[in-house]
C-alpha cells in the first residue's frame, strides 16, 4: 500500500510510521518536521492549510514513483490509505482555543482531501481522554467499568473536545463517501525505554494512573493495531479502544476497584490484572492481540504476577 502518514515524526507516529514501511508497505510522512528515517519519505505540509493537505495527497508520493508511467495521477490520487496521527496531543502545549482549532481544522482537511480524492481507508488517531477521566477538573470517575466504546463521551479540555469533533467529522464523511474511517481512541502510549524509566514509581503508587484508567498502550502493538485497521476493510465507520491487556499498576482489579471506583459499575467478572480500557472489539473486528508487557521487562517482583 502506498500510505500517507500524518504526524510521523512524534512520539507515536516515529514507531509507527517505519513499523508499517517495515512490513512493505510505501510511507510518506507528511509532517511540519522532518523524522529522517530511511524508509519513510518526508513530506513537510501544514495540515491546518487545506490547499497543501490536496496538494500532498494528490501529488507524486515519492522519488521511486517519478519511473512509475502506469501512475495516472489526472484524477484523485496515487495513495491507498492514510493513517491521520499529527495533532497537538495534549492540552497545556499550546493555548486551548490553538489546541481546538489546529486539531479540528487538520482532521477536516486530511478527511476531506482524503475521500474526496477517492481514498477508500483513513485511520486516524483519537484518544482515551475522550472519555472525560484523564483531563476531567478534580476526579472523574467511569459511569462502569470495563470502559468499552459505546460509553458516554463528555470531554472537559478542548484537546479531547477536538478529538471527539474528529469522530464526528470522521462519521460524517463515512456517511457521504462510503468510505472506511476508523478512529483509534488511543491509550497512554508508552515507548519500550519508558517501562524502566517510568513504570516503577506507578508500581509504587497506583493513583498516578487513575486518569489513564490504569491504561497504557505499547507503541509496537499500536503499530500492531495500526496494521490490522489498513488490512481490514469494509468495516465503515468504527471507533476502536486501544490498550494492552494488563494494568500499568501492579495492584490487582479487584485491588484498584476497591480502591478508586467506589460506586462504579463493574459489567463482568474481570480477570485478576485485566484491563479496565475494553479491547473486546478490536479483538472482535481486527483480531488485535496486544503481544507486550511491561511484565515482560522489569524486575521488578511484583511484576511476575
Ligand atoms: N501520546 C499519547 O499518549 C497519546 C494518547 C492518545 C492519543 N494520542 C494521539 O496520537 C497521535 C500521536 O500522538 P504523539 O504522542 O505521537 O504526538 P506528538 O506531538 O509527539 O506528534 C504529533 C506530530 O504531529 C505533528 N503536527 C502537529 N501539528 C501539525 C500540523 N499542523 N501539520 C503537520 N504536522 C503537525 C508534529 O510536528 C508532531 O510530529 C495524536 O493525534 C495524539 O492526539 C496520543
């Protein structure tokens, strides 16, 4: 496939976008900064702009398809996929309204030229915040647990706010074109050299993860994930939990419950460090199966549970 990739060079998409390039996959990545690996061609386009965002994806993809004469590139474009990372991903980077307006208008754009250009699959980046825990004032609490995707959306930032706006506009443009859309609400993503550096202090103290959910996701099987959404087709429109299957804490379910969801619904028996960040669907629909651990890694006694 040829894909065009959106925000590669940050934290999630530098994993990502070599990991698909890597499985054959042709990868232009189409960000404000370069990420310089040489699988990946890159792309240097503003995505709020929606004159450079058509441009890009009508354009040539990369040097190699300048000898490619069956590419006809008179109508629509030479792209079969695009995976829709580059956001400002998080509130506090910037002022909220900037926050809102860039992460709207680029999901519009990449949406719009997308479909409109005859591209039949986009998987794009949305986010655990949607949920309204992780950016909430003071606690939030889940209305139950595990939290699977039909659970309310009540966002309280402008960054979640702009993801929600997203899947909105995703759904919309699902519902003219046809085309599959799939939205990835994304837990905490977590870089393999994150576990040692970060991890023992949630061990020590479990509160500091009540805002993710207890969640995380390892960068290699949201790469993982990213792969099984362009191999899927058909799916329409769909918004996809992604997390691993354990807890990032070593307390256990049954430990966490009791201490911080009080009053909470639980939905089903939950396995002794299962997830409270549903992943039944993707593993219904995608066969997504998270292969990492932070377990795996550290040392440390508590995690051989
Ligand atoms: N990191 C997480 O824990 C997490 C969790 C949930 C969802 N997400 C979502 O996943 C995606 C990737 O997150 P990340 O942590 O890699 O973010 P990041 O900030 O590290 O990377 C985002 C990239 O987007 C690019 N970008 C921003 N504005 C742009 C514009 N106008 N035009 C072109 N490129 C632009 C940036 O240059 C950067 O390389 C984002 O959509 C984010 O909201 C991330």
């Amino acid at each position: 496939m040829r894909i065009f990739f959106t925000g590669g060079s940050g934290k999630a998409g530098h994993h990502v976008a070599p990991y698909l390039a890597a499985q054959g996959h042709q990868v232009v990545n189409a960000d404000l900064a370069p990420l310089g690996h040489p699988d990946v061609v890159d792309l240097r386009v503003d995505l709020t702009d929606a004159g450079e965002v058509y441009s890009a994806l009508a354009g040539v993809p990369t040097p190699g398809d300048f000898d490619d004469t069956g590419l006809d590139l008179t109508r629509g474009s030479a792209y079969d996929a695009v995976v829709h990372f580059a956001a400002v991903p998080r509130p506090q980077v910037v002022p909220d309204a900037a926050t809102y307006a860039t992460n709207v208008l680029s999901q519009y754009n990449v949406f719009e030229a997308a479909t409109r250009l005859g591209i039949r699959k986009v998987v794009f980046a949305s986010s655990e915040t949607t949920y309204g825990v992780c950016f909430g004032q003071g606690e939030r609490k889940p209305l139950y647990v595990p939290v699977d995707e039909e659970h309310p959306v009540v966002p309280e930032d402008s960054y979640a706010m702009s993801k929600v706006a997203g899947e909105v506009t995703a759904r919309s443009f699902h519902a003219r074109t046809g085309a599959d859309l799939y939205g990835l609400r994304i837990n905490n993503v977590i870089e393999p050299h994150e576990y040692a550096e970060m991890f023992p202090a949630f061990l020590d103290d479990p509160a500091l993860r009540r805002r993710n959910l207890f969640a995380y996701i390892d960068v290699r099987d949201l790469g993982q994930m990213t792969l099984r959404c362009l191999e899927t087709d058909g799916l329409g429109f769909e918004i996809f939990n992604v997390a691993n299957a354990d807890m990032s804490v070593a307390a256990t379910t049954r430990e966490v419950i009791d201490r911080f969801y009080e009053g909470v619904e639980v939905r089903r028996e939950m396995g002794r460090d299962e997830t409270f960040y549903s992943i039944d669907k993707a593993r219904a629909l995608l066969g997504y199966e998270p292969e990492h651990s932070w377990r795996d890694v550290l040392t440390d006694p508590r995690a051989g549970a």
